[in-house]
C-alpha cells in the first residue's frame, strides 16, 4: 500500500487530530495509507526552539518514508498557502516524490488578488503595489508546475492520486 504525507496547515485547526484521523480515514478508503504530521508526539520535555526542530524533523523524516505527498494549498492567514506546507512540498519535489496539491479556488492569482493593472509596462499589481505573475495560474508558478494541481477537497485530490497509480477504491457499500 503506498503512503502519503498530508501536508497542509490543517495542523493548526481547533480539531486537527479528528481532522488527521478523517483524511487517513479517507486515505484508506482510496487504497492508500495517509501519514499526518500530529501522528508523531514529541517528548513533554521539550519546548521553544529544541520542540520546533524535533517537530522539524520528525516531519521531514516522513516526506522522506512516504511515497508521495498530497496538500492543502488553499490560501492561510493571506492570499497564499502555509509557508510551512509550500516548504514541504517543495522538499518532496526535491526528493523527486510525486506531490498532488489541492485547493478550493479556480481563479487566476490575477483574478483573485490583482487590484490595479498599471501601464507602464503593463501589469498586474495587488494592494500593496507588488506585481501579480499572470501566468493564468491559481498558484504560484514554483508550485503550480512543480505539482499536480487539483481544484477540489482532499477526497477529490485523492481520486485523482488513485487514477494515477491505478489504485483500487474501496468505496463504502461495496461499489467499485
């Protein structure tokens, strides 16, 4: 059974055990077997900076066991994804593991976050003046082609990772 790393910042959720226990539940129900970083528990001694790296660590260790890496991509506390999740992906491509990414949101960066189109040379810029890449993209370019992009939920970047791999469903009620 291949395993996959739920990145996202669905860690920080008030109910992001149960949320964890829902994706590897759903995960399994595509064939696969879903690792979420609050499956490890760090030891109660450590706090600050030596919790963060054994948090750190501990994360990286399992993009490096899985087999692949899905994530949430929707925008977190801004326009854009978790700083933390865009690392792990990254990390993963680097790895050269295969990386699904999901989010909720078809519209361009353009249309999303453009405010003012300047002319001199044409382009777009959001709020604070800072150019929009107009790529046609709904991510960033460094993650929009370094990733399969689905536009959906985590079930539906799961469909999609099991087309991929020929998987086979275990759909409830016995339908295949």
């Amino acid at each position: 059974m291949k395993t996959i790393y739920l990145a996202g910042f669905d860690v920080f959720r008030q109910d992001a055990v149960a949320h964890g226990e829902a994706l590897k539940q759903l995960c399994l129900r595509y064939g696969f077997e879903g690792w979420y970083p609050l499956d490890n528990s760090a030891p109660e001694h450590l706090s600050g900076r030596a919790l963060a790296q054994w948090i750190y660590e501990a994360n990286v260790d399992l993009i490096r066991r899985a087999d692949l890496v899905m994530a949430n991509m929707n925008p977190f506390r801004g326009h854009e994804p978790d700083s933390g999740t865009a690392f792990e992906v990254g990390y993963a491509i680097a790895l050269d593991k295969p990386v699904f990414v999901y989010l909720d949101e078809a519209q361009s960066l353009v249309q999303r976050i453009a405010v003012d189109q300047r002319d001199d040379p044409p382009r777009h810029v959001d709020a604070a003046g800072y150019a929009v890449e107009d790529f046609g993209l709904n991510l960033n370019l460094m993650l929009a082609c370094s990733a399969t992009v689905v536009v959906g939920d985590a079930e539906q970047c799961l469909v999609r990772i099991a087309q991929s791999f020929d998987a086979d469903p275990v759909v409830s009620g016995g339908d295949r």
